[in-house]
C-alpha cells in the first residue's frame, strides 16, 4: 500500500502549509490595520474589484464564518472572526470558511 503513504504525507503536507498561509493572513491583518476596520472601500482599494463584486466577496466570507458584521448601513464594516482561523491553526476543525 505504498499508495497510501504517499496519499497520507500528501494530506500530511497540505495540512502544514494551510497553517502557514492562515498565520500569514493573520500576521498581514494585523500589520495592515484590518483587524475591526474592514469596509467595502477597503476592499475596493485593496482588490479592485466592483462595488457589487466586493459586497459577494464579504457576504460570501460572512456566510463562511470568516469575517462578522458590525455597523449599519453606509458605515457597515466587517472584523476578522479570529476563532475561525484559531481553530483550525490548532487542528480542531478539519477545514477553514466551510471547506472540509
């Protein structure tokens, strides 16, 4: 069953290099000032992408789990849900923002 160990190290790798790129996401969060403060400008500036695109985007990241509203209306803006991204640094979930 050599497969299976290759398969295993395969899940094994891809396992480590989540965690990698969820503390980088974590770190440029931070260090950028993102943390609490996240609007649709931000993020039209930071992706240029369309108003409506950047609404599917946050709503989409919403519905995941990966960012929580706050405000209302014109002054809406999203914080990062850091339990998210804890848990599965920590290996308690299987997957991040619904992927499993």
């Amino acid at each position: 069953m050599p497969w299976l160990h290759w398969f295993l190290a395969q899940v094994g790798a891809s396992a480590l290099a989540n965690t990698a790129v969820l503390g980088a996401v974590k770190d440029k969060a931070l260090f950028w000032g993102i943390v609490g403060n996240l609007t649709v400008g931000k993020d039209l500036g930071l992706t240029r992408v369309s108003r409506a695109t950047a609404y599917r985007h946050l709503s989409d990241l919403v519905q995941k789990g990966a960012l929580k509203p706050h405000g209302h209306g014109h002054r809406q803006g999203y914080r990062l849900a850091w339990k998210v991204f804890d848990k599965a640094l920590r290996g308690d979930e299987q997957g991040v923002l619904g992927q499993k």
